[in-house]
C-alpha cells in the first residue's frame, strides 16, 4: 500500500537545519553556563579557564561526531545494531573488572585523556538493536516472545550490569527507553508495563538492599533536609526570580549546589538568568523536539521510525529527568542536562543520537531491512504503531 508523508522533502531539509539550530543553540548556553559555574573550582585551584577548555574541547569532539553520524546511511546503521549491542555488553563487563570507581560506583573506564561511562553508550545500543529487531519482526511483534521477551532480554543484559555498577537510576533509565522503543515498533502496551514495572520493582528491592544510597536518595527527595542537594538546588533557583541576579553572580555554585557545572547546571541557570533563562532554555528543547518530530513523521520505513523515536526521545526524556531532579519532583539522580552540562560522554553519545537520527532523515525511503523494497516514487508501509494509510493517516 503506497504511503505519504506528513513533512515534505522541503520541510524535512528545513527541520533538520532547525533542529541543529536548536542543538547549537543548547550548547551555546552550556559553554555560557559551565564558564560560570566552573568558576569557583577554578579559583580553588589556581587553574584559569581550565575546565572551560576542556568543555570546549569535548563540545568541539561532539560536533565533529554528529557530523559523521549524520552521514552513516541507514542500511549500515542497521547492520551495526548487533555489534553495537555487543560492543556495549563487552564495555559493560569491562567497567565492572577495571573501571575507575567515584564515590562509590564503578563506573567509568579511564582512556587516559579523559573518562568513559559505557551506560551512556549502552543506551544507544539499546535502542538500535531493539529497533533493528522491531523492524526484522514487523508482523509479530504484538506476541509476548517477539514483542517482549525477547527485546527485553536485549534491554535487560545491559541493565543487569549496570545496576551492578551500582547505577539504579541509569538501570531504569535504559529500560525505559527499551519499552519506549519497543511500544513503537509495534508490541503490546498491556504487555510491556507489566513488564516493565516487575524489572523496575525487582531492580528497586534489589537497590535497597544492596546499596544504601538508593535508599539515602529517596530518603532526601521525601524530607529533604536543610543543606541537602534537593534544598540547595531549591534555594538557588527561588534566589533567581524572573530574571536572576546576573551570570557570574550567582552564590549557589560556591560550595552549596553539588555538580553544579554538571547535574545540578539549572539551578546556576535559574539563579544566574532567572525564571526567564530557564524557560528559554525550555524553549530549545521545545524546538528541538518539535523539528525532531516533524523529521519523524517524513521518515517511510518501519527502522527509521522505530530506532528514530527512541534516539530522539532519549534527549527529551534525558532533559525532563534532570529538570525534575534539580525541582525536587524526582529524586535524585546523577544525569546531566542534555547538551549544556559539562558531563563529556554524555555530550558525546547524545551528539551522536542526533547525528544518527538526522542520517535517517537524509535518507528516509531507504529500507535496510532484507526482503523488503520499496517502489519507484513511493515508500513502503510501515507496520505497527506506525503504520499509514494512502491519506498519511497514522493506523
């Protein structure tokens, strides 16, 4: 059945130079932003500009990457999936034999110049193995074997070893994002948050019992206590009013706000720049996704749409978890503002998400499943959730 699209080739072109807008954009503030909140562990030091450099440096290293991303098509997307996944598997092990361990969780592995959070890219891998599966198993998705059980196991691996790390939130995080994409690719709503509530649920019991932070964090988000992350984080952005008190001059980042060049960046932002700084840092993210969705709707494969969704969505989910976090609607978790934080790898990985997605736009008629083709000026139906009928109305 032939298809149409909601966005035209023109618009595609415009959105997607949009949406680089918007992730330029973002990251013009988080230079801003991490110049300032850095400047009091630069002082401490005696080190001038330092982590400014070195933010520089890895925003310079994150476009350099999405560009080649943005030009990987996406046939050979899709046969990276699995080695992808095991490459992350590998990474993940890895960690858990030598990686660096910082207040208290293993983390990270050193490269030497700079440290590596494989989490960051498992999350990736994720979402193009259960897409690449989605898109392979179009017409059975909606069984518990197709559907669930077995994209979940490709969700779950990761997840068990990153709960090990111990990471509780980046655990629930990746599932997540694994349910999102297989809810797109087609499997049975009903079926994955049953799922997903019984993998969070058992990973909670497990977090609690294991790892006194978890519940410490929970303890805190409840009745957070004069002094604790939460009440800082609070403090600093009721300091800020409508318009702040000026970049530079905020008091938050002189020992109060914990990682407030990373984590906790929007309580500087709102002190610094106010009400007003914070909502049109919303604003970009607000463009960013609303282009990334006009992209979404143009793409005409069943991959493109599937592994689209989550790597798109990572950024919006990534932005509202932090943004919860730092206004005390969610507990606390270490997870960085998408693209302002200084945190490098995900900077990185989220550059290359993006990278990605915009290669699909580029080429959104290529169908890299095997068997299926797509005729002379139209595109091939795409099944499931995102399947469209002949007037481009979603079924």
């Amino acid at each position: 059945m032939e298809t149409l699209s909601y966005t035209s080739q023109e618009s595609m072109a415009s959105s997607s130079r949009w949406l680089v807008v918007a992730i330029l954009g973002l990251m013009g503030v988080g230079i801003a932003m991490v110049a300032s909140a850095s400047t009091v562990q630069e002082f401490e030091r005696g080190a001038h500009l330092v982590m400014l450099r070195s933010h520089l440096l890895k925003v310079g290293v994150a476009l350099a990457a999405l560009v080649l991303a943005s030009r990987i098509r996406p046939r050979r997307l899709y046969l990276s999936a699995v080695p992808a996944w095991l490459l992350a598997i590998a990474l993940l092990v890895l960690v858990l034999i030598t990686g660096v361990t910082v207040k208290g969780a293993q983390r990270w592995l050193d490269l030497g110049v700079t440290n590596f959070q494989p989490s960051e890219f498992a999350r990736v891998a994720v979402v193009l193995v259960i897409g690449a599966w989605a898109a392979l198993k179009k017409n059975s998705m909606e069984t518990i074997r197709t559907g669930v059980v077995i994209p979940f196991a490709l969700a779950g691996i990761p997840a068990v070893l990153v709960l090990l790390e111990p990471d509780f939130g980046s655990t629930v995080y990746l599932l997540f994002m694994g349910v999102l994409v297989m809810w797109v690719g087609g499997a049975r709503p009903k079926h994955l948050v049953i799922s997903f509530l019984a993998a969070v649920g058992t990973s909670l019991l497990y977090g609690w019992e294991q790892f006194a932070h978890v519940s410490r964090r929970f303890s805190s988000f409840s009745e957070p206590e004069v002094g604790s992350q939460v009440w800082q984080s609070l403090t600093a952005l009721g300091r800020g009013g409508w318009t702040g008190v000026g970049l530079g001059a905020g008091l938050g980042k002189w020992g109060y706000v914990p990682e407030a060049e990373n984590d906790f960046i929007l309580s500087v932002v709102g002190e610094e720049l106010g009400l007003l700084g914070v909502l049109g840092l919303v604003a970009l993210y607000g463009l960013l996704l609303w282009h990334g969705v006009r992209l979404l709707l143009g793409m005409r494969t069943r991959f493109a749409v599937v592994v689209g969704a989550g790597l798109l969505f990572q950024v919006a989910v990534q932005a509202l978890l932090n943004m919860a976090v730092v206004t005390a609607v969610a507990p606390p978790k270490g997870l960085p503002l998408p693209f302002v934080s200084a945190g490098g790898t995900s900077l990185l990985m989220l550059s290359i998400s993006l990278g990605l997605f915009l290669g699909l736009a580029r080429w959104p008629e290529e169908d890299p499943v095997p068997g299926a083709h797509t005729s002379s000026g139209s595109s091939q139906s795409v099944p499931g959730r995102a399947r469209r009928d002949s007037q481009g109305v979603i079924k």
